[in-house]
C-alpha cells in the first residue's frame, strides 16, 4: 500500500511539473521592440541584445542584417539568452 501511495505522490507532482511549465509558454506575452538587426540577433534601443527564433519568420527576418526593425513576437530565456519568437515585423529604416 506505500509503494502505491508514493507511486501517486510521485504521478502527481510530475503532472504538477508539466502543468506548471505549459502554462509557462501558454502565458507569454507578445512584446514589441525596436531595434537594429545584427549577426548576433536584434539589438534593442535599450541595448538588450535578442537571439531570433530559427523558425521561417526569424530566418526571414535575419536577412535584413544592419536595419532596423519593429518586431512583435514572445520572449523566453533559454540558457541565460532572451529568445523572440517572431510574429510579425516592420523594417523601418
């Protein structure tokens, strides 16, 4: 009967994991930065550099090295690096 009690414990906190970590990435919301695209990904008025998704948007997106643009997408860390996943962009200059 413990083996099936900790068997339980285990399943649920698993599940709790998981839930807690979709919620996560269902949550993040669309952001709007300015910036000026470079090789290592778009740098922000601010001077906050993002890495650009390798998805069709981003690899799209990378062809305008040294414009600036206005990209609306969501952003993640991912190992210690802010992630935008574009949505939809402007090249403004």
């Amino acid at each position: 009967m413990k083996r099936n009690g900790r068997f339980l414990a285990i399943a649920m906190c698993a599940l709790f994991l998981m839930a807690m970590m979709s919620a996560a990435v269902m949550f993040a919301a669309e952001v709007t930065i300015t910036g000026k695209i470079s090789e290592q990904g778009i740098v922000a008025d601010d001077g906050q550099v993002y890495a650009v998704a390798e998805d069709e948007k981003g690899k799209e997106i990378m062809e305008h090295v040294d414009k600036t643009v206005k990209v609306t997408g969501t952003v993640e860390e991912r190992e210690g690096k802010k992630v935008i996943t574009v949505t939809n962009y402007e090249v403004t200059e």
